[in-house]
C-alpha cells in the first residue's frame, strides 16, 4: 500500500471504530459484549478484520492480511490503533483473528476466524542467551509433535491463548522434530484438545483466553504448516499489542480533554489548572513519543523481534501511566464505570502483563544486547 | 541447607555478646514493626489482624463480585461486637480508651484500616467509613453532639444493631471544590438548608457517599440559601426522615463492597436539636475531619498495597520454575524486595502522622499522598511481575490493583493534597502571597 492508501484506509478504521464500536460501549462493565459478534462481522466486511480466505474483504489489507507480510506492518498497526481508540478488546479480537489469518495464509485450511497459539509459560532460566535461544525458551517446551510413521501426535500445554468469539481453531507452534518449530493447524473441535477458560479478569474481556490442553490430539497431514520463523509472528503479536495500547489510550485522552473543558472547579473550567494540565500534558508526551517509536519499528518490513520486545515492555508501560493520569483528571467520575475510562485503564494494564512480564522483555532485550 | 555465610549461621562464630547485639532471626516485618509499639497498640492491631483475617479475607473475592446491603450490615455487627466500631469514645461511652482522646486520636484508625485494607479493600472501608460519619461529632467541640448523638448511635451499636454512620460533603456539581480552600469559594453547590421554626429544610444532593445506602446516620454538610460555603452547617440525618431516599449507586472500579450512593433531599425537616456544632462552622469542621481522616487513608492505602504484595508472594513462593519456588529467582526477589520497602516507607510515614498529637493539615495529606501512590506502584508491580497471572481475579493482584486506585482520588484527589500540604505550610517553610 502506498502512504495515502494507509492515510485512507486508517482514516476509514477511525470512522468505523466511531459509528460502529464506540456506541455500543455505554452498556455494561465492558461494553455490550452481546453486540460483539455484531462488531466483528462488521469489521470483517469493512476488511479490517483479515482471515485466511483469499475472498474474505480484509485477506489483503485486513490487520496482518497479505499486504503485511509484503509491505511490512505499518498498515495493521494503525487499523488496530484506530479500532482501539473506541474498545481495546475489539481491537485485540481483530489483532488475534489477523495472527491466526496470516499464519494460514497459503494452507488448505481456511476458517473464517483463527488463533495463534505461541507462547509457553515463558519462564526464562537466566542461563539463556542469544535471542534463538531465548525465543526457544519463550515459545516454551510445552508442546511436542511426535510422528511415528504417518501419524502426527501434539501433546502440551499452551498457556493463556487469547481469541476472538466464535474462533475456529487455532495455529499452535510445537517442538517438532530435531528440535525444530512447527506450526500445526488444531481445529477447536478436535478430539483431544481441551478450552480451560482462565476465569474472571481485569480486562479485554471482548477477549475469550483460554488454556489450551493438548492430549494426544491427532494431526492430519494436511493440517501441518510450512515451517515459519517463530520470531515474526512473536513480533507482530507484541507490535499489535503496542498499538493497541497506543490507541487505548487516545481514546483515554479524548475523554479526559472533552471532560476538562465541560468541568468546572475552583471557579473555572479544569483544563485552566496547573495540576490538569501537567496530567494532560504528560499524557500526550507518553502517547506521542509512543507512537512515533512504533512507527518507526513499523516501518521496516521485517519485524524487529528483539525492538518488538522492547517497545511492548516500555510502550505498554508509558500507555497504562497515561491511562491512568487521564482517569485522575476526572476524579471520582474517572473510578465509575459510566464514564468509560476505568474500563481503559483495566485494558491497559491487562496488556502490560499480558504476553510476557515486563521484566522477561527487559531482560530478553538485555541478554540480546551483548551480541552487538 | 543453608551456607555457613548466610548470616544466621554465620552469627553464630560470634561471642555471646556479639551475638546479643546481631538479629538475625528470620521474623516477618509485620512482627516486628508490632513489636516496636506500646502494649495497648501492640494489642489493637493484633486484634484487627485477627478479625480481618477471619471475617474479611475469606469474602474478599466474592463481596467483589458481589455483596448485599444485608451481609454488610452484618459485618458491622461483627465488628461492632469486637468493639471496632464505637472507639471514638473511651469506655464507657464507647470503646476506645482515654489515650485516644489525650493525643492518640488516630492510633486506632490507622492500625485498623491496615489490618482491615489488608484483607479487603471493600469491606474494609465498609466499615471504616462508619468513624469517618462520626468523627464530625466528635471533632465539633459540642458536647451535646457528643453526649446526646454520639453516645446514643454508640449504644445502639453496642445493642446488635447496624447503626451505620456516613459522611456526606460530596456534591455533583463539587467534588474537590469542597476538599479545597480556593475552590470552596466559587463551589457550585447545591445542597441548601433553609431555616424554618424549629429547624432546617434541606434540599440538594450529595454524591459518592460511601455507605450512603447502607447508612443509617449521615453526618451531611449544606449550606445556607444564598449564601456560600463559608456557611456550611453539619447537620445530622437519620434514614428515617421523610424526603431522604437513595439515589444512584456507582459501579466502581473498585474498593466494590463498599456502596458509594447518591443521597437526594428534598425538602427534609431537620430539627435544630440535630445541628452539629455551631451554625456556619460547617466548613472549619469538614476540614478538620479530613486532617484526622486522610492518615487513615493513607494507612487504607499501606493495607491494600500489603495484600497485593503478600499475594504475589504466595504466588511466588508457590510456583516453580526448574524445580525451584519464584522467589529463589534474582529478578523476583528484586522485584519484592521493592515492594516491600515501599511498603515499609509508606508505614513507616503513617506512623509518624499517628505520632503527632492532633494530626494537621499537611501532616494528613503528606501521609495519603505518598501511601497512595505507593499503594498503586506496589500492586501495579505486583501484576507485572505475575504476568498473565496478574490479571486473573482469583489471585487478588488485579483486585487490590483496582482498589489501590482509589486511594488516589478519594479524601480529596493528590492534586488537591499537594496543595493542602503548601497551603498548610505557608508562613513556616513556604512564603507565597495568597489571593486576595
């Protein structure tokens, strides 16, 4: 896509996260999640949403459609950043069924709505190093391809594997053989796998996360994928997860502005305090310099996984203390659930923690490092 | 096994009296930071401790999810059966001590509402609230307010009853304009008292009462027709009085156990007999109850962030990675050692407001400020450092998250304490010309 194609395109992903997801945000803790699947259906047939059929609207331009894995990221990452400037967890649904879409792209299995199953528990052991061998270490020994002759057999544990509603299956990286990654395509039906919902949290609850187990589910032939460098796909899932946090807190910024020039106090509107400003202020530069650092990732074709990491550590850091500095703007009205922003603020710190503690990215990042 | 070099053993090289003078006994914080108290002290917060850990852990999650006007009352009653809840006065009047009133004043408050915040955030400032609906009686000098009102609700508790008492000052229209002096003279309120023969007419609303629709006393502030909020009057409400109902009742973020509910006046008759104090000292009085009320926010604010760091702690010690507990791991351990001194820090500066006879101005709000923002940083790090744990409800990090926020905002949001504490210091260490 040339620049103005995104400028259009991005303009159109802001229009659609304005008429079509904001208003059903007014109901219930977190948005009338009954409407959801109305949303995403929209979102399909606009092309935001991409999935791995070549007719479907978004299959080339759709967030991590076709045109992301050849022109590079930057167009996905502003679909996703618009949409979540209306709903954070909308935003991740469309963010989750693209990685599973585009890790498809190509395989004779073509779901309408897919996930991708990638992270282990991502418990590193200090003695790692080199990012091969911390990917390694981050993807997880959980779950195993074992073929005996012409039977394939996936066997594990995938934790917290996150979804859009109604997702078909899911693109789950396995330890194959010699050590090697595959990708195996487990339908959600399939005899063996088991959904263990996580329970009740924070956030993104358009979101369904679940555990998935793996016992001894049979793998078709067919259903083995090309094998693909783990590294992208784990970059473009913390990329889209900083985007998402980036629009999220737009949207924060957007109401605490509207607020604080509607409110009065101390014998005038708000946005004239000191005390507003410097919050309102700090917002603004954590976003700015946010989204300039991502576009910058962006704009390479390759994913950077090692800046991946990085940016999703920092970014989500810089996101949620911006959130929560609009939140403080409008006091006691910020803490209640009809303002809206408290529901932010639950999705920006779930994508803090979510994908990789903070202090894993950091330290990838860090261990990496020493090789330049 | 432990190393030789690990100082418990290692102490052990010394002589005895080099021994004496070297601890290192593994005792928890909590055990000897008790230690350092007075008997009396020492004994109320093991007793909060106990009860907390009984009657409120156990519920935490649930009563987030959701809690009845009815189990509420109920724990007060419990509470109120420990004596919790009627230590404004010293026996016989209630059940606090003498101390209390000659300089300890907010000793109890603040030991209770870490021991109570540490177990649940909710349902402890559900009944913490209750002392904030009090104070104003007490605080106003007025004996009868004492003798007649207090005293009465004091022995209505003490007879099973859940005589809940709520403090009402918040108005939609005026939120931090009556927690602020420069903002108090253009507030935009709207709860008005109009003298009638024999007492008041009010009419108005107040907002964000917390226990306003458990309540059955209200400490609620309102001025006068026509005039400002220079002529602020307390008065005191009862449920029962016609034209008093319930409004709205805000879905939180969190701190969810505890209601937070709009009160509507319309037209209700207060009898002179239920004024508080003086007529127009309403606005002095509101200040001096958030001096004695914002240390225990602050101690609010040390409970919930403790219950964030003791859960990540359970978390870490019983979690393995390469057969060996999270917190055998540098980066964890880091990470809660953290924690933990902030926690210690944010003690540590309560303790130190307790100390002063009568808690001022910058006293209160230095104390909720710092502890608050602790509170948020230590359970914001508490959810990092869990991961994708962090932000499931049952392991009660996202929750004192949640509730950890609010501490920022109520009793008058940071921003306004920052500039309690100047404008309590001005003419000792800060030298500004004030508005005219």
């Amino acid at each position: 896509m040339d620049p103005s194609d995104v400028a259009a395109f991005t303009a159109a992903a802001r229009r659609f996260a304005d008429e079509v997801i904001a208003p059903t945000m007014g109901v219930g803790r977190d948005g009338d999640l009954a409407k959801l699947d109305r949303v995403l259906t929209a979102a399909e047939e606009a092309g935001f949403l991409a999935s791995a059929r070549p007719k479907s609207p978004g299959y080339d331009y759709g967030a991590w459609g076709r045109a992301a894995l050849e022109d590079g990221p930057a167009a996905s990452l502003a679909v996703l950043e618009e949409l979540a400037t209306a709903c954070a967890g909308v935003a991740a649904c469309v963010h989750f069924a693209g990685l599973g879409g585009s890790e498809l792209r190509g395989a004779k299995r073509r779901p309408a709505r897919a996930s991708v199953a990638i992270c282990g528990a991502q418990q590193l052991e200090v003695q790692e190093t080199g990012l091969p061998a911390l990917l390694d270490a981050w993807l997880g020994p959980d779950v195993k391809l074992a073929k005996n002759g012409r039977t394939a057999r996936l066997t594990g544990r995938k934790p917290f594997v996150y979804a859009g509603p109604d997702c078909e299956g899911f693109v789950v990286y396995a330890r194959g053989e010699g050590d090697r990654w595959a990708r195996v395509w487990v339908p959600a039906d399939a005899k063996g796998l088991e959904q263990v919902e996580v329970g009740l949290r924070m956030g993104l609850a358009a979101c369904q996360v679940t555990h998935l187990e793996l016992c001894d589910v049979a793998v078709r032939a067919s259903d083995e994928l090309p094998e693909a460098d783990p590294a992208q796909c784990l970059g473009r899932l913390w990329l889209g997860l900083c985007a998402i946090a980036i629009g999220n807190g737009r949207g924060a910024l957007r109401v605490a502005h509207r607020y604080a020039a509607e409110r009065r106090q101390g014998g005038g509107l708000i946005r004239e305090h000191a005390a507003v400003q410097l919050l309102l202020g700090g917002a603004e530069s954590r976003l700015a310099a946010g989204g300039a650092a991502l576009r910058q990732v962006a704009s390479r074709r390759e994913v950077d996984t090692r800046l991946a990491a990085m940016l999703k550590a920092r970014l989500t850091l810089e996101c949620a203390q911006a959130v929560t500095d609009c939140l403080q703007v409008l006091g006691g009205y910020g803490y209640m659930e009809d303002y809206r922003l408290e529901k932010r603020l639950r999705d920006a710190l779930t994508l803090k923690s979510m994908a990789g503690r903070p202090d894993d990215l950091l330290r990838l990042a860090a261990t990496t490092g020493s090789e330049r | 096994m432990s190393s030789p070099l690990d100082p418990a053993r290692a102490r052990e090289s010394l002589p005895p009296l080099g021994r004496l003078l070297f601890d290192a006994t593994p005792r928890s914080l909590w055990d000897r930071d008790t230690e350092t108290l007075p008997r009396r002290h020492r004994k109320a917060r093991e007793r909060y401790r106990r009860f907390a850990q009984a009657q409120l852990a156990p519920r935490a999650l649930e009563c987030d999810r959701s809690v009845t006007d009815d189990e509420v009352r109920a724990l007060f009653t419990q509470a109120a059966a420990c004596g919790f809840q009627t230590e404004l006065l010293p026996r016989p009047l209630g059940t606090g001590s003498v101390r209390t009133l000659l300089g300890e004043i907010t000793w109890p408050a603040v030991l209770k509402a870490e021991e109570f915040c540490a177990a649940c955030g909710g349902l402890g400032l559900a009944l913490l609230a209750h002392d904030l609906g009090m104070a104003p009686l007490l605080l106003s000098g007025d004996l009868k307010a004492v003798l007649r009102w207090q005293r009465k609700i004091y022995r209505e508790i003490a007879a099973g009853e859940p005589a809940i008492a709520a403090f009402a000052i918040t108005e939609p229209g005026a939120g931090s304009d009556v927690e602020d002096t420069k903002g108090a003279a253009t507030a935009a309120l709207v709860t008005r008292a109009r003298k009638v023969s024999s007492g008041w007419r009010l009419s108005g609303r107040k907002c964000f009462i917390t226990n306003g629709r458990v309540a059955r006393w209200i400490t609620l502030f309102a001025a006068q027709e026509n005039r400002g909020i220079e002529s602020w009057t307390c008065f005191l409400l009862d449920a029962s009085m016609e034209g008093l109902s319930v409004g709205h009742t805000e879905r939180k973020m969190g701190q969810r156990a505890a209601d937070a509910s709009e009160l509507v006046l319309d037209d209700v008759f207060v009898p002179d007999e239920r004024v508080v104090g003086r007529v127009g000292a309403g606005w002095a009085l509101n200040r001096n109850v958030l001096n004695f009320s914002r240390p225990a926010v602050g101690a609010v604010a040390v409970g919930i962030a403790r219950c964030a760091f003791e859960h990540a702690v359970t978390f870490c010690n019983t979690t393995r990675l390469g057969g060996r507990p999270l917190t055998a791991y540098q980066d964890v351990q880091l990470r809660l050692a953290d924690m933990m001194t902030k926690i210690q820090a944010a003690r540590a500066l309560v303790w130190h407001c307790a100390r002063y006879r009568i808690p001022f101005q910058a006293a209160g709000s230095i104390a909720k400020v710092f502890c608050s923002d602790t509170a948020w940083e230590v359970s914001t790090a508490a959810m990092d450092l869990l991961g994708d744990h962090g932000y499931l409800h049952r392991h009660s990090v996202e929750k004192a998250v949640r509730d950890a926020r609010l501490t920022q905002i109520y009793e008058g949001t940071n921003q306004i304490n920052r500039l309690a504490i100047v404008e309590s210091q001005i003419g000792a260490e800060f030298c500004v010309t004030q508005d005219p």
